[in-house]
C-alpha cells in the first residue's frame, strides 16, 4: 500500500492531531496533544488554570464506535501527565452519531451553559 500525505483524508483535524499526523489544518502550531495544550493555555486568563474539556459521546455510533471512543479518551488522559487538562467523557443516552447533536438530546445546552459561565 502506497502511503501518502492524503492518506487520512476525511478524517478530521482533531482525530489528526490526536493521532500526531500532519497539523497543516491547525496553523502548524499543534503538532501533538502537549503542544495544543500548551499554546491553549497561554490564551487563557489564567494560564496556571488547567484547560477544561468535556467530549460527548453517542450511546451508538456507528462511525467511532467503542473502540474510537476509548482511543480519543485515552490520548487526552496520556496527554494530561501535567495535571494540565481536566478531562471528562460523557456519554449520552438514546443517541447516534447523527442525533447526538439535537436540541432534545441536551448536548448543546450544556456546552452552551458551560461558555456562558466562562469568566
């Protein structure tokens, strides 16, 4: 199999990154999960505060399944060995990959609730 830089075309630049593939989509700038975090943290107000993430994932899905939800979670608790990052995973009852995103299932309102409270 031939490997190319397109290799991994459709995949998004977070799965990238994750991954430690090319970061041309981010600006160069992350080209792994320390980096990110690092350059993140210089935006904040107060940078000695961890950087707080919070991933939502599908009851079902169909595209990452179990397997790509433990990846992802794994690369941000691998990449917190500063104490950097507050990570949370949350799983959502009664979705997919396609209605995870629906009004009715909650997501929104709390990632919208969560930018609100930010100072």
């Amino acid at each position: 199999m031939l490997k190319s830089r397109h290799q991994n075309s459709g995949i998004s630049a977070d799965a990238n990154l994750c991954m430690q593939k090319d970061a041309q989509d981010w600006g160069g700038v992350y080209t792994s999960l320390p980096t990110a975090i690092s350059a993140l943290q210089e935006t904040y107000p107060n940078p000695t505060r961890p950087l707080k993430l919070t991933a939502y994932f599908a009851a079902s899905d169909n595209m990452i399944g179990k397997g790509g939800q433990k990846y992802f979670e794994q690369c941000w608790e691998n990449a917190n060995s500063h104490g950097q990052v507050e990570f949370e995973a949350k799983s959502v009852n009664d979705t997919d990959h396609d209605s995870i995103t629906l009004v009715e299932k909650g997501c929104l309102e709390e990632v919208f609730g969560e930018v609100a409270r930010l100072d």
